[in-house]
C-alpha cells in the first residue's frame, strides 16, 4: 500500500521513452497483442494493462492474481506493471499521452480523478461485486463530487505498537483499548529510561500531517471546515493546537525520541532494536516487527478527555483509466481483484470485505482486531478531499508541525501556517 505519493510532470520525452518501456515490443496502443501469423486459426490476444506501486512479495501476489485471472478469461493477458517509487511520474506520463494503463492502484482521487472512469454504474448495477459486503466507510475515500473512482482493495488504520518485552521488565500492564493520552503520557515517562538510550515513544521528526488528522478528529477539531472553504479556527483552533504541541512536549521532557530525521534511524527501527516501547504506525511494519523478534501488541489510540476517539484511513483503490479501450474487461479484473479469493490471497493486506474478515476472524484476534476497532471510528473526511488547493495549504501546515517537533510553539506556528495558507483559499 501506498503511504506517500507525490505527483511530478516528466517532460514529453520521457513520456514517450516509458510508455514504450511499459507496453513492451509487441503491443499496440490499444491493449492487444498481434499473434505470429503462422499461427493457425490463432485470434488477437487481449492484454490488460495493471499499474501497480507494489514490489517483493506483494508484487508476486499480484502477479499471481494476475495469472489466475487469465486463467478463468482465455484470450486475455494482465501485463501488471510495477512502477514502484516512480508510480506518479509513469502514471502521469501514461494520462498525458492518453495510453495509461487500464487499471491502477490509486489512492490520490483528487488528483487524478478526471483521468478516471466513474464507476457508480458499474459498483451498483453488478450483483456479482456484492457491494454491501465491503465496510461501507471505505467508498468514501474514493468518491469525489459524488463520483465513486475506485473499488476498496486493501486499507489500513493506525494503532499502537508496544513492546511486551519492556512492559514486563518494567511491571507495567499492557496499554488496553479506552485509555487515554495522559495514561500513554505517564506510560511513556515510566518506560524512559536515558542512561539506556531507551524512551517511551518515538515522535516522526517528518510527521505526515494526513496521519495527524486522526488525532486531531479525536479531539474534536480538523485541519479545515466540512465545506472545504475554512482553515481559520480548524487549523489553528486551540484543539489542533494541543495535538500538536502534546508531541512537541514530549521531546521536550525526555518522554519520548526524535526518530527519522536528517542522519537519525526510522522510528521502526529503533522499536525493532528495543529502544522505544511504543511506536505509532498503520499494517505496514507488523510483519517486520515480529520477523525480529519483538513480542509485539497492538492497542487502538488513547482518547482526550470526554472525547470519542478517532481515525485516519489508509486506503489502496483499484481504478479505471477514462482513456482505457477496454473498460468492460478492466471492471472484470477489479471484481476479480476484490473477490474473496484474491483478497485471501494478499496476506500483507487488511481485508475490506466483512465475510472475509469473518471467515478470516481477523476482527477476533488481538494483534488484527484494533486496526477494525480503529476502522470503525473513521468516518470523518480528509481535508485533501474537501479541498482542490490543499497541497499548497498542506505544505504550510508541514513546516509548522515540523517546526513544533523542533521546539516551536504549536499555536504560534499554526497561527502562521494559517496566514501563510490563506491566499490559496481565495
């Protein structure tokens, strides 16, 4: 799954140079293969095109999928191609020379979506996608202006990490779901401990400010007004403000260590070596924690006071390139994509079908059920869907998250941030 995209325009050169790069040798701009003519009685190939950012084993999962689709549609090719860290620019070299790839992991809607297929007659007039088994919240994140662009493939929510390890050596009892942040606060100090380079928590020197969203719903404010037009009083409201600086305090009393900065180790990887007790994350390192032996637990986020906590989405879509010759078959292959046979295949991916999960009882076991818990409690809306221009806001409001971790006043930074963004908004 994607955690960061960035959009960069390529020049026209290196448009041509990796679309001929993707479609291979014998392809034609329209997605079929021409057979030898030797071949007797042979017919065009169809071949589907799949952007993918995946890599290692997901990738191989894909391509497996890929196989099996083929297998159940004779006559069709899934060429799945892996753009990895340079999805943005082939994709948007794709759309530029109108020849994208049919279908695409996508998750920046805003983005992208007038390059993009509608997909609300497709989603609602098919039985077979059984639209009603998937957690209903997760559509949102691909609708824009009331135009669904993307079927839910795999998500994730974000939780809490801790280090069972640590916890017993201190006699501390393991972090439980209702806690609050004063509880994670006084867990944090308890389990600093300097002489061993060993803190409580690890803080994003770079935190994304998409992550922080979810904090900042559960104590009771958001980054813009619901119609998308206010930062002033969302932004810098006192509540945002707290968020913020409750961090920024932590670094200050010693609770907690800076991690991922200029010359420093990602906060997974002091946790992997048993030197932060708690560590803030979405599904991606689970898997990385426990291939290094931490005995590693899960908690839903702590609660503010009289608050009802909150949470971000993380969401993987598969969509439909508006400049596909073939959208028919494409939708074939999306269905296929999110059946609950490919989804049981992807084993690095939350399943975002309810009998899936049932089947699965990923909602049962302890280490899986508070990312379902955390599901549950996402239903607000990201500012960078209630906004056309929020990249130009965000980067003000980075800067000044970025500056409170480094010792800055939050209300103060986010007073500016706000001033600074206003122009955009106009």
């Amino acid at each position: 799954m994607k955690n960061k995209i960035s959009l960069i325009i390529v020049t026209t050169v290196m448009t041509v140079t990796m679309l001929t790069a993707c479609s291979g040798n014998n392809e034609s701009t329209n997605g079929t293969t021409a057979k030898p003519d030797n071949e007797k009685g042979s017919t065009a190939l169809k071949t589907l095109r799949f952007a993918t950012w995946d890599t290692g084993d997901a990738l191989k999962i894909e391509q497996d999928i890929a196989k099996k689709f083929e297998a159940n549609h004779p006559g069709t090719k899934v060429q799945v191609e892996a753009y990895a860290d340079g999805f943005d620019q082939k994709l948007a070299a794709g759309f530029g020379a109108t020849n994208p790839p049919d279908v695409m992991y996508m998750w920046d809607f805003p983005t992208y979506h007038q390059s993009l297929e509608p997909l609300n007659s497709y989603a609602d007039s098919d039985a077979d996608l059984k639209k009603d088994d998937f957690y209903s919240g997760l559509f949102n994140y691909a609708t824009i202006d009331n135009n669904l662009y993307g079927i839910p493939a795999g998500f994730t929510t974000r939780v809490v990490y801790y280090n069972k390890k640590m916890f017993d050596d201190a006699k501390i009892p393991y972090p439980k779901d209702g806690w609050t942040w004063d509880e994670f606060q006084e867990i944090s100090k308890q389990l600093t401990d300097k002489t061993k380079k060993q803190y409580g928590f690890g803080v994003r020197a770079e935190n994304d400010t998409y992550d922080l969203q979810g904090f900042v719903w559960s104590n009771g404010s958001s980054y813009i007004s619901d119609d998308g037009k206010t930062i002033e009083g969302y932004m810098n409201s006192s509540e945002t403000a707290g968020v913020i600086q409750m961090f920024g305090d932590m670094l200050k009393n010693g609770s907690a260590v800076l991690a991922g900065g200029k010359g420093q180790q990602s906060g997974e990887d002091i946790f992997k070596a048993g030197k932060i007790a708690m560590w803030e994350s979405g599904i991606w390192p689970l898997e990385s924690f426990k291939q290094a032996g931490i005995d590693v637990g899960t908690v839903e986020m702590p609660a503010f006071p009289g608050k009802q906590v909150k949470g971000v989405v993380a969401e993987s879509a598969l969509s439909i390139a508006k400049d596909s010759k073939q959208k028919d078959l494409a939708w074939e292959f999306i269905k296929y994509y999110v059946s609950n046979e490919a989804i049981k295949m992807r084993v690095a991916d939350l399943p975002v079908r309810l009998s899936v999960v049932e089947e699965l009882k990923k909602d049962q076991d302890p280490l899986y059920k508070p990312y379902y818990t955390m599901l549950e409690r996402s239903d607000n809306t990201p500012a960078f869907l209630l906004n056309a221009k929020w990249n130009e806001v965000n980067r003000q409001l980075s800067a000044a998250v970025e500056a409170v971790m480094h010792g800055s006043n939050a209300q103060e930074a986010l007073n500016q941030a706000v001033k600074d963004s206003e122009r955009y908004l106009k």
